[in-house]
C-alpha cells in the first residue's frame, strides 16, 4: 500500500540545524511532485516547500527561502528538507505530500521543536 514516512524530527535550539526525510513506497515516487507543508498549534496548515518530479524545479515559501532547502533522490524514494538557521516560530508539525494527477497522498508528519 502507499505509504509516506516522515522521520528527522526533533528538538533543537534556535538558530540549530534539522534535515527531514519522507521515504516513500507503494507509488511511482519519480512521477510525483513532493511537497513539504508545517501546521503549528492553533494555526493552519501551510506551505513549506515543494520539488518537481524530477527535482528540477523548487518552490519556497518566503519566509523559509534562504533557510530551507528542499531535494530528492529518485533512487532511494526519498525527499529531503534541510533546514537552517531554525526559529521558535519553525515549531509544527511538519508533513510530505506527494501529488500526481489527482493523486494525493500523505505522511504522519514528525514534530519539530525549535526551544532553547
């Protein structure tokens, strides 16, 4: 069956450093776009960041552009954010989505925690 796994979550300081990862299976990952969104408590989901299916084409919400860098490797079914110079306001929960078509589907999501 499908499925999307989150993992890399955690806690880290303000300013620290965290790389996520979504492995995905039971889909042709190569053919779908990938996407990254966060929702922190009280608020709505949001965009993070989102990747082509052939990881030619990035897009970054502004206020994570310069800090967070999103890639995928078709081999391994897995997409990656990477993300720096972390802010208390980063803490949510984040999640992977994959898109093709009118296929959509989603992980767990793993907890991020930006605390000192």
């Amino acid at each position: 069956q499908v499925q999307l796994v989150e993992s890399g979550g955690g806690l880290v300081q303000p300013g620290g450093s965290l790389t996520l990862s979504c492995a995905g299976s039971g889909f042709s990952f190569s053919n779908y776009a990938m996407t990254w969104y966060r929702q922190a408590p009280g608020k709505e989901r949001e965009l993070v960041a989102s990747i082509g299916s052939d990881g030619g084409s990035t897009n970054y919400t502004d206020s994570m552009k310069g800090r967070f860098t999103i890639t995928r490797d078709n081999a391994k079914n897995t997409v990656y954010l990477q993300m720096n110079s972390l802010k208390p306001e980063d803490t949510a929960v984040y999640y992977c989505n994959a898109r093709a078509f009118t296929n959509s589907f989603w992980g767990q999501g793993t907890q991020v925690t930006v605390s000192s």
